[in-house]
C-alpha cells in the first residue's frame, strides 16, 4: 500500500507536464503521417491483404523508423524529464525527507518511467491498427476487421520492449546521476550516434543503443537468439549500479 | 526531554574543509530553538546532517529519541522541514502539490486545506505554482512542512523572501503552533532581529563551532554584562581614572564622554554613587544596544 501512494505521488508528479505529450505525440506522430499518407495515395488495407499478413506488413512500416530512432530519443527524453521533475526546483530534498525509503523512492520513479514505457506501446499498437484500419475505412467504406494479429503484434512490442532496456537503464542512470539536464542529453545522443556508426561491428552490443538496431535487424551480430537475454541482463546490471550509486549518493539534496 | 540531541558533529567537505568542528546542541522539546550564525557558520550542514540529506562523518543525532541512521523513516513521519530555497512541483497547483506529499505521509486529505488555510493560500485555486510570488512559494513551503502535523519543524532561513508584513505572519503562525499544538521548531537564521521575539532557546554557530548554547534569557543576561555604556559628565578626565580605579580596564574617552564595556546594572550604579560622592556632576548614563546583534558579534567575534 505504501508503495501504491508513492506511485500514485510519482504519477501526479508528472502530471500536465511535457512527458505525457511527448510521449503520446512521438508515439503516434509515424503512424498519422503513415495514415494521412496513405488516404492521400489511395493505399489501403483490404479485406484480402487484412488475412494474410497485411497488419504485420503495416506494424514493420511504423515499426522500422519508430524503433530504430524515435525510441531511442524517446527514452534519452523522458528519463532525463523524469529525473528534471526533482532537479528543476531541488526537490530531491523535500523527496529525501518524506518518510519513504530509499529503495521505494528509486522503484516508485522507475516504475512510473515504465508505465510510461508501456503507454508508448500501447500506443504504436494502437497507431497500427489506425494506420490499418482508418485509411480501408474512408477508401472502403469497409473496416478490415478481420486478422487483427493481436498475439503477434503483442509479441513483436515484447521484443522491442526487451531491445529498448537497455537504453532505459543507462539514461536512468546517468539522468539520476547528474542535475544539468544537458549531460543526460548529451550522453544519450552521443551513445545513439556513435552505435549507427558501429552497429555492423562484431563488438556493438556493448553500447545499450545497439538492441533496436538488432531488433530492426533481425539479429545480433554472432549471437541471433541470444540478443533478448543479453538486452535483459545488460538493463539488470545497469539498474543494479544505478541503485548502489543512488543510495551511495553523499548529498542527497 | 530533548527533541534533537547532537554530539561531537563532525563534518567536511574536503580535506582542508571542515565545516563543523564537533557541535554539541540539544533542543529541548516544546521550545522555539533559534540557530544562529553568520552565512557559511555551518547552520546548513547541521540541519541537513539532522535530516539525512548529507551522510554523517563523525558523531551522534538523536531525533525525538531515535537515531537518525538507524530509525530514518520514523523520525522523518513526525518531522517538517523547509532547507534553504522552498520545493515544489512549479508546473502543478499548490493542492496537487500538498497532495503529492499527503499521499506519501498518508494523512488525511482534509489537511490540505487546513494548511492552505493556515498560511492564507486557500485561495489559489488551479494557480500553477511557478506563477506565486516568492513569498507565496514560502508560505507554500511552511504548509507542505505542516502538512502532516510534525512533532518537530526544523526551517532553515524561513524568513527569506517575505515582506515585512510576512515576516510578522510568519512569526505568529510559529508562536501559535508552538504554543496550542507543542511543535518543537528549530529555526535558523543569520540575522538575530529576526527570530529573537520568538525564541526561546538558541545557539550560536561560528566556524562550525557552537559558541553559545542555553536559554534566550540567559543569553539577555550575558547582553547586559557585556554592554556599553555612555557615561557623560562634567570632568571626563577625571570620571576615566575613577572608573579605572574601581577595577575597569576597557575606558575609552569618546567626544568628551566616557565609553564602558563590560559593565552590568549593579556595576554601573555603583560608578554613579562613586563619582557623585567624588563630586563630579554626573549628566548622563546611557546603556548602548538593546537588541542581541553585538553580544553576536562579540561571541563570534572571540571565537
């Protein structure tokens, strides 16, 4: 129950600020421009292309760009405002000396910093299914409401769910580590440059920005399967570190 | 009882940066406790050191009976605080503000706007916090501290920013809660006028070292043994070497008057009967300073 209120209080936190719209614009901003599109060449999704894999070919169209790049800046964006929310006005001191432990108030932020997370793929779910079904509706007069791959599409949000942790742990860190909000920026884009530039290399796993770039792909260099247990426990230790330096911290506000 | 009780304090922030030198208070539960000192002294570092904001180097804090490192989260359920500059969410209202916290303490949600009322920002409404004045956001700050009706307020410059008029609000509003709820209230500050109508006890922080420590009366009697007097009479010459006689050393001829430090009450009629039996017109006895700044000069001054 004191865990619930301290989300409760992170969430409120965040509320009517720029997190929440940038999250929902970034995430549907592909799957509009697709759609408009679309209506405006007369392209749609018919009955026919509906049953045989036609969704999964829309979810690789929004998929490609929006994994690869909008994501990844995504999260360099939303855990530096998660982190800005305390910094901006020192508010880690009136945090620190509420009655919550340590611990509660580092898993009630990330926490909140993966609801967020969630939200974002739920909505490119939904930014799929208007990039399928609105454009067939107004061509068609007709609703593709047939082979709607809800468990395939679930399943490839997963994946690229597991291929973004670890670009949510290392901003996560550095986000907390750091007040000025330019340094978190700056390694995150420095890091997401730099793995375009190596991401071929045998070697580019060790960058947490390498994952999205192996989803896209299809593998991994050298490890194919292995890829999502190497994403997984790259965001494990990175939190682990990310909490001992949190709760070492000397100052805290 | 003591609410706050801190032995051998000891903190630095670099080799050659010590910035308290072993501070021992106490905070007697039930008082107003004024901590004193000029800026850098170490009044800061002491009260984010008693509310875990800096990790402890050396030494001992126990808050309302319990020891900050190891009952934390218990201490901080029954203690307020503001540190320096208020905190706050500026993008939200002052409610959601209060409700963020009200959520973490869990009390009730009625208090919010018993403590809007309290500092007179009940009418606020969805005002975001970024657009108050800065006074506003202090009273804002005094009301997230109150939120959760804390044993022990500790407020670190609480004055700043306000007008006169707040100032004097603010006082009262202390005066009250100390008087009809028994908050315990530490309140730092540098400037001595500004706290000495409500304190109680007090001490003072000089170079990270506590110079006095005790009751506000005590410190009106130390005041008055250190205070200057103004002697004018007839024959300043004359009025100097008697005075020297009766065992004063710091004499000084100032525009034809007599300046004496170090002199009480008692001492100084007993000069008066001594120069009026040695048949000098005594015009003018004059005790200089009756506010507290120059016994914390004097204090801070020595050390």
């Amino acid at each position: 129950m004191k865990f619930i209120n301290s989300l409760r209080s992170e969430i409120l936190k965040i509320k009517g600020s720029s997190l929440l719209w940038l999250s929902i614009f970034g995430t549907l901003l592909i799957p509009i421009a697709l759609t408009i599109r679309n209506i405006a060449i007369g392209n749609h999704l018919n009955l026919e292309a509906a049953r045989h894999g036609g969704w999964m070919q829309e979810y690789v169209r929004v998929a490609e760009p929006f994994v690869a790049f909008i994501l990844p800046v995504g999260a360099i964006l939303i855990c530096s405002l998660i982190a800005q929310v305390e910094y901006r006005n020192n508010n880690w001191k009136q945090v620190h000396t509420t009655p919550q432990s340590y611990t509660r108030i580092f898993c009630a932020k990330y926490t909140v910093l993966f609801l967020l997370t969630g939200l974002v793929f739920l909505l490119l779910l939904l930014g799929v299914f208007i990039l399928g079904a609105l454009p067939t509706l107004i061509l068609d007069g007709s609703f593709p409401h047939e082979g709607f791959p809800i468990e395939a599409l679930s399943k490839e949000l997963l994946k690229s769910f597991i291929a973004m942790l670890p670009i949510i742990g290392i901003q996560y860190l550095v986000s907390l580590r750091y007040a000025n909000f330019l340094v978190s920026i700056g390694v995150g884009l420095a890091l997401f440059v730099g793995t375009i530039l190596v991401v071929q290399y045998k070697y580019s796993f060790v960058s947490p920005f390498s994952y999205p770039f192996f989803y896209i792909n299809g593998n991994m260099p050298d490890l194919d399967h292995r890829m999502y247990k190497y994403a997984f426990a790259y965001f494990l230790l990175l939190t682990i570190v990310n909490f001992i330096l949190y709760i070492s911290k000397r100052q805290k506000g | 009882m003591n609410s706050i009780e801190i032995r051998g304090l000891k903190y630095s922030y670099g080799k050659d940066d010590n910035i308290l030198k072993g501070i021992d208070m106490s905070v007697p539960k039930g008082s107003i406790f004024g901590l004193l000192g000029k800026n850098g002294a170490g009044k800061t570092t002491t009260l984010r050191l008693v509310l875990g904001l800096i990790k402890k180097q050396k030494g001992d804090i126990q808050i309302l009976g319990k020891s900050i490192d190891k009952s934390r989260i218990e201490i901080l359920q029954n203690v307020g605080s503001l540190i320096e500059a208020p905190s706050f969410y500026a993008h939200l209202s002052a409610i959601e503000n209060l409700k963020i916290l009200q959520l973490v303490y869990g009390c009730a949600d009625s208090r919010i706007g018993e403590v809007l009322n309290l500092v007179g920002l009940a009418n606020t409404g969805k005002k975001k916090v970024g657009q108050f004045s800065l006074g506003m956001k202090q009273r804002l700050s005094i009301a997230i501290a109150l939120l959760h009706n804390p044993e022990l307020l500790i407020l670190d410059e609480p004055t700043n920013g306000l007008d006169p008029n707040g100032i004097v609000e603010m006082r009262e509003l202390l005066k009250k809660l100390n008087e009809e709820n028994g908050v315990t209230i530490v309140i730092s500050s540098h400037l001595l006028a500004e706290i000495e109508k409500i304190i109680t006890h007090l001490a003072i922080i000089d170079h990270g070292e506590v110079v006095f420590q005790g009751k506000y009366s005590e410190l009106k009697n130390l005041k008055q043994k250190n205070a200057t007097v103004i002697i004018e009479t007839e024959d300043a010459g004359r009025t100097s070497e008697i005075i020297k006689g009766l065992g004063f050393s710091e004499v000084k001829e100032v525009a034809g008057a007599i300046q004496l430090e170090g002199a009480d009450k008692k001492e100084v009629a007993a000069i008066n009967k001594q120069l009026v039996s040695s048949g000098i017109d005594v015009y003018q006895l004059k005790f200089l300073e009756d506010d507290l700044e120059s016994i914390f000069i004097n204090l801070t001054k020595n050390n």
